[in-house]
C-alpha cells in the first residue's frame, strides 16, 4: 500500500487484538476503508465485531502493537473523546435518543445550543439547523415532536443526523450498529438510500450487520470476521449470498447436512394458527401435534421475540388461534390458561418470578385454590405438592418449599417457574428462551424436561436464540425472517450452521410451506 | 448468577437490626419505662382500656388499607371515605332515616368510592398515589356539602340505640374493640389462607407475571379498592357510634397513622409483606408510646411527632431488611 493510498483512507486499523482473561476476542485483525466507502462488517455472534467497534469507540483498550489513523492522523485509543474528535461517529441499536425531547433537543443532546448575544438558545436557528440536516439525509420531518412519535426510520435518521452533524472536527467516519434491525421493509429502503447521500457526501460508512439484505444492498465491500480473526474483505458486487456464508460459517454447507433425528411420535393437531400477526410479525401460519417439538429461530428484529407471546395469545394480536379446535381470544392469559396452554416467558425477573415471595407461592400462582377444603388453604398439603415438583425438576437445595426465589441461582429460578406450569399438566407448553442464564447443569436438565413434556403428549413450542438447544430438542425448526415465517427446517435439516444461515439469509420469495 | 444462600446461621452477630418479632420487645420496653416514669398514671386497667379503645378505629382503617398496599396501590382515599360515612349517616340519622338507611348508606358510598378509585387507577391508569391523592379532596369537599360546612351532633338521648352499637361494653371492653378484632380475623384469613390472597400479594409483587400466571390483575385491584372503602365506611360508622358529633374534619387524622401501622407492620411477624398481626403489634406499639407520653403530660402533638418518625424508620428499615435478604 503507498503513503498516498493511506492518506486517503478514512480508516486504517493495524494489528488490533483484544484478551478479556482466557479469551481472545479479537487476533491480530487488521481493516482499511476508503472515504466514501460503505463497509459491512458480518460475523456471527462472538466473532468480534462489537469488540473492534468498542475499541475504535475508545470503549475498550486493546492489547499494544496496534495502529490506528483516522483520515490519515494517528488515534489515541481508550478515549471516547479522542474517537469523536478523530472523525468517528457511531450509531448504537438503541440510537441514544430521549423519546420525550423532541429532534431539536435530541440533536442539541452533547453539543449544545445555539445562542444569542443575551444567551438564550435560539429556537429559530436550532430549527432550521436541525431541518437542513434531515433533508441533507433525505428526511423532511417535524422537528417539534416528541421523537417517540417518529417512525422507526425517522428516528434512526435523527440519529444519524445527530452523529453528522459538525462538532470541532468534521465527521470522517460513520459507524452503524444493525441499522435496519427492527426496520420493516419499506423503512430499511428509505435507510439505504439516506446511507448512500452520507457516503456520497464524502464520509466513509462502516455498519456492522446480521441482514444479508443490508449488506447486498448498501454495502460496497464487506468485512468478514469469524472467532475473532479477519478472514477476509470482498466487494460485494460478484460476492454471492452462498459464499458470503461459508464466508461466515467457515465451511461449505452441504444439501442434507448431518443433524439429529428424532423419532418422535406425534399425535393429531393440537395447536393452530392461521394469518396471525402482531407488531412484528405478520401472516403467520403453523400447525402443531401432540407430542412435537417445534422451534423458532430468528435474529432481533426477525419478530422471534413475540411469537411465544403471541401463541399464546394474552396479547392483542390479528388473525386466529386454535387449540384443541376452540377459538383462543386475544389478551385473556386466564382463557389460554383454562385451555391449556402455558407460557414460560423470556427474562423472567420481569415476567415470571415473584422475586421476594417463596417457591412455594411461586410455583401455585397459577392454581392456588388447589388445597382449599373448607374455605381454608392448607399450607401443609400445599408445601407436600411443592415438594414433590421441587423434586421432579431437581432444584437445589431439594425440598425447601419456603426459600425465597431470589435465593435460587438463575438456573434453579428457571425450573421453579417451569415447575409452576408443569404443574398444570399443559396441552400446548411455550418455551421463549427457556434457557437464557442458565447454567450447563440446569440447562441439560430442562431439556430432558422438554422431552419428557413431548413424550407425556404436550405440544411444546420453543423460541430461542440458542441454535444448539434448538438442534437437541426440536422435531422442526420454523426461521423467522423480517416478521414472517419464512422457512422450515426438518429432521437431518436441522443444524447449527443452517439454523444460522437461514436466520440471516436473504428473505426468500415463497413463504414457508 | 447469585449462590445459593447459606440460611443456617454459622457465625453468631449481633443483630441490631429489626428482626420479625422486635415491635413486641420495643412494646415491652416502652411498658418497662412508663411503668417506672410515671406508674401511678400508666398502670391502671382503665389505661389499657383507653389505648384499645382509642386506637379501634385506627385498626379499622389500617386493616382496610392492607389490601390495596398487598396489591402494589396506595389508597389515600381511606380518611376521606371515613369522613364522609361519618357525616352521611349523622345527616341520615338527624333527617328521620333509621339506623339501617343511614348505615347501610354508608357503606354503599364506601363501594362507591372504591368503584370510582378502581376505574381511576385500573382503566384510566392514573398513579394510585396521584389518583387518591385528588379523590380524597373530592371527599372532603362532600363532607363539607353533607354538614353544610359545619357539624353534626349526635344528642345522646336521642340516639341512644345507636351510640349501643359501639359503646357498649363486653368483658370491660367497648363493642368497638371486638369489632377491630372480628375485622383482623376475617382479614388475616383473606391474606394467609385463600386464593385472593395470593393474588393480591402476587399483583403486588410483579403484576407482569401475574397477568402471564392468569390473574386477572385490573379485578383484583378493584376488589382491593372496594374493600377498603367499605371497611373505611364501616370505620366511619364505629366513628360516629363512639364520638357522638360529626364534622368535614373528622377522618384527618387517621391517615398517616393507617399507613405507619401498616408500613411498620410490614416489618413484623410476617416481614417483607404487609400483614395484620405486624399492623396489630404496629398499632399497640405506637398506641401505647403516644398514650404513655400524653399520660406524662406531652401535649397533643406528640401524636403525629411518633406517627411520621415510626413511618420513616419503618420504611427505612424495611428497605434495609429487603437489601439484607436478597
């Protein structure tokens, strides 16, 4: 490379390795993007690409023998501050914006107002300031209302908008985190093109990415990361979406890859959904049986994270449902209960544990009348029940009825709540990340319990971002892709690898069958 | 993820903390040093008898509070509700209404509120705090309606059946007294042994989960509300049976006194939770120092000086307790 092409750059990073105790999240990688550039940055989870986005941010240290110049001039690193002035202007998935204030506060957030000579803020300035910026990205918005009211790409283009804008040093380099992630269709349009206008405009665009969409489509060249090494920078255009995988996944995947097998037997239909839609997901279609265990894999933004709530049905949704033949309505979790169904929700510090009351209370929230004779509930029937399941599921410590939930681990918490709905002996059992800060020990127990569940002739449903838990479990594997259910996965189909690529592959024209 | 908890204590500390039974040994000492200041005063029966007496309509109201404060709600409403059933059934009884008319009334508007402080809080979303806060003004200004601003004797020849209903004595102790006890049992009952009990605990607790467990959360809330309009109303009764006069005036004092007794409760027999026989020991256990020291001579005030400082502590302690546990 010649001094002058290094000049040019907007980005040049050396040698940029990253050690967090054992483990090396980041060896010796090394990128260079041009000005005016648009650069994706894919991986899969743990590759590390958020560990070389943090670093440039001056978020994290990273091990010396690395060189960074931005625009030509040399980085200090470890310092946000220094990564603003430099030239670099991140976009984080959560866009950083008050939902209350309106743009021209959001934009004014960490730069100041403009103000007259008696010092007080000049609204009529800051107003037209703000406008020109959203129409120098393509957005005519009104900048007196509460972003929260903004669309979703409105908002995002407040925020980039906020990251362009002078301050000291004129910006060299935009970093974009997912940033048509929870964008439906249409939006993520209007984001490519407002991606475009900056790249054009001079300032080199970096995003990091999961949606093959966003990279065939904005990208010019594309960066791929795999267990924290570099492994290789391609343009886009000639790149197909097949070698952009095994890019990713590191092998090439072959038509019927090996994977588990389960013979399970399954009984007639129990659960039905037809055209069923909610705020992220539209039209879906599944069926199914007793005895099956079918999962659900999808990235942020696919529209995985409503569908355990959406089945079962104690939100407000579109479409129908039907279990056991009967109409499920909506937003009436006490009807679902009375049907059948259960749902063990994800994070269940907010959605499912009484943190400071005892299992015991934890585990008959959803039947406590269950020891009433008399009108009196009898504690000691109750706690011989609860014992039992506390047993059946192997919490630990065993037989302690009156310990409060919080002082359960993660893993143990986690078997109380699916004690409380086993307990109910379920028709249909909805799992969303059943095994999301659990430990190893834990979590193979709530497998077995899964297999148990299925065998026993519920119908289990699993949502999990975890594609090795989906392998062990699931007869079925239902990819959710932009809100749809967009493809299904069986038998020797089902494997990590597929589930990862079908998961962050391009939205195919026909919908699942 | 956090360890299991070691529960079996290995190493003995002492413990200046407030543990479960710690309202009875201050209730105790309390006894101890009034008994020594001033024993001539304080060891009588009659005044015992004046402590329950006195503090009987209290419990009523703080009983009263304890299921909307299980379910997560404030209730602000509870002094204002006794107020107004105060004065309704003085203004029924002084207007040729019997006893069930102007009784019965009472209570019906104590369903009333309780109703109008649900749809406030349940459909409209309003802060329970906030909600009650403007609901219990818009009692007061009832009050003053129902008395045309100004009170309402009850003459004792001429309502002699109905002064019975509180005033009559049994074993040395005035109706009132068992009625306060009758309400603890059938509370009690309600929070430790059924199903509403959870449910009002569980709402509480973590309302999200509860809806996703099948509780129907916005009904429990309500059935909270309108149980402690009608045990306020009912208080409002016992109020007016023992006192004889009624005036816009006459449930502002009962407020903080509930909620101390019910948040100091909250740190005793059953800690973490609100509980009636914690409200029960809170309430002796305040009655008893503000009756000692008025025994000794305190002025009046020494009242609402003991109420705020054990609401205070109360809180504070029972933040501490929680942060100890978890």
């Amino acid at each position: 490379m010649t001094s002058a092409t290094l000049a040019t750059s907007a980005l040049s990073v050396r040698n940029a390795t990253k050690i967090f105790g054992a483990q090396v999240a980041l060896d010796n990688v090394s990128i260079e993007v041009a000005a005016g550039e648009v650069r994706a940055l894919v991986g899969q989870n743990g590759c590390g690409k958020s560990t070389l986005i943090k670093i440039l941010a001056g978020f994290h240290e990273p091990e010396p023998g690395i060189e960074v110049l931005v625009g030509g001039s040399e980085l200090a690193l470890g310092d946000p501050i220094a990564s603003e002035a430099a030239g670099l202007r991140f976009v984080h998935q959560d866009l950083g914006l008050v939902g209350n204030l309106d743009t021209v506060d959001n934009m004014a957030l960490g730069q100041g107002y403009i103000t007259n000579a008696t010092k007080t803020i000049s609204w009529r300035k800051e107003r037209s300031k703000a406008r020109e910026a959203l129409a120098a990205l393509g957005y005519e918005i009104n900048v007196n209302m509460p972003v929260a009211a903004l669309q979703m790409s409105e908002r995002t283009a407040v925020a980039i908008a906020r990251a362009m804008s002078e301050r000291g040093t004129p910006p060299k380099m935009l970093i974009l985190d997912e940033p048509t992630a929870n964008l439906p269709g249409p939006e993520a349009q209007r984001l490519y093109q407002l991606v475009r206008r900056v790249a054009d405009s001079g300032v080199a665009v970096l995003f990091v990415s999961h949606h093959f969409d966003e990279v065939f489509e904005m990208a010019e060249s594309v960066t791929v990361l795999r267990d924290g090494k570099l492994i290789d920078t391609r343009p886009v255009a000639g790149l197909s979406e097949d070698e952009l995988i095994e890019l990713v996944v590191g092998r090439k995947l072959e038509e019927h890859d090996k994977g588990q097998a389960d013979n399970r037997e399954h009984g007639e239909q129990v659960l039905q959904l037809s055209g069923v839609g909610g705020r992220n997901v539209s039209g879906m279609d599944l069926t199914i049986h007793k005895g099956e265990v079918v999962g659900v894999a999808g990235i942020t933004g696919s529209g995985r994270e409503e569908v355990a709530a959406l089945v079962f049905g104690g939100h407000e949704r579109s479409g129908e449902i039907l279990v056991d033949g009967k109409a499920l309505p909506q937003n009436r979790p006490d009807i679902s209960i009375a049907r059948g169904v259960a749902l063990v929700p994800a994070e269940r510090h907010a959605n499912a544990s009484l943190l400071d009351q005892t299992l015991r209370e934890n585990i008959t929230l959803v039947d406590p009348g269950r020891h009433v004779s008399l009108g009196i509930l009898r504690r000691n029937p109750e706690k011989s029940d609860v014992r039992v399941w506390l047993d059946r599921l192997s919490v630990k410590p065993s037989g302690q009825t009156e310990y409060k939930m919080n002082q359960l681990s993660g893993g143990n918490q986690q078997k109380v709540i699916l004690a409380r709905w086993l307990r109910q002996e379920p028709s249909v059992l909805v799992l969303d990340e059943p095994t999301q800060g659990v430990d190893v020990g834990a979590k193979a127990d709530i497998h077995t319990l899964v297999d148990e569940a299925a065998a026993q002739g519920a119908a289990v449903l699993v949502c999990s971002t975890d594609h090795e838990e989906l392998v062990r479990v699931c007869d079925r594997v239902v990819i959710m892709r932009r809100g749809r259910a967009a493809e299904i996965l069986r038998g020797e189909q089902i494997t990590v690898d597929n589930i990862t690529a079908a998961t962050i592959g391009r939205d195919s024209a026909e919908p699942a069958a | 993820m956090s360890e299991i908890k070691e529960v079996a204590a290995p190493r003995r500390r002492i413990n200046f903390g407030f543990d479960k039974y710690s309202g009875i040994y201050v209730w105790a000492l309390l006894v101890l040093i009034f008994a020594l200041w001033i024993p001539d005063l304080f060891l009588q029966t009659s005044t015992l008898k004046q402590v329950l007496t006195f503090q009987a309509i209290s419990a009523i109201v703080a009983l009263g509070l304890l299921l909307p404060v299980a379910a997560g709600a404030f209730d602000l409403t509870i002094a204002g509700t006794l107020t107004v059933s105060v004065c309704f059934t003085a203004w029924a009884l002084t207007n040729g209404h019997g006893v069930v008319v102007a009784a019965g009334g009472s209570i019906l508007i104590g369903i009333v509120i309780g109703l109008v402080n649900s749809l406030v809080v349940v459909k409209l979303k309003v802060d329970s705090f906030i909600g009650t806060l403007g609901m219990s003004s818009v009692l007061i200004a009832i009050a003053y309606m129902i008395t045309d601003s100004s009170q309402i004797v009850l003459s004792t020849s001429g309502y002699a059946p109905f002064f019975e209903f509180a005033r009559t004595e049994m074993f040395g102790l005035p109706r009132s007294v068992y009625y306060a006890a009758l309400i603890a049992l059938f509370f009690w009952w309600i929070l430790e042994y059924t199903p509403g009990g959870r449910y009002l605990y569980a709402v509480g607790g973590n309302p999200v989960a509860s809806r996703l467990a099948g509780v129907r959360v916005g009904r429990v809330t309500m059935i909270a509300f309108i149980s402690s309009g009608v045990t306020s109303a009912f208080a409002g009764i016992v109020y007016l049976s023992t006192i004889g006069t009624a005036t816009p005036d006459s449930g502002s004092g009962y407020l903080l006194p509930a909620f101390s007794a019910v948040f100091l409760g909250a740190t005793q027999i059953r800690p973490g939770r609100v509980n009636v026989p914690g409200t029960l020991v809170a309430i002796f256990l305040l009655a008893t120092g503000v009756t000692g020291l008025q025994l000794a001579g305190a002025p009046s005030y020494v009242t609402q000086l003991f109420n705020g400082a054990a609401l205070i502590i109360a809180v504070a302690l029972a933040s501490r307790t929680a942060r100890r546990q978890g």
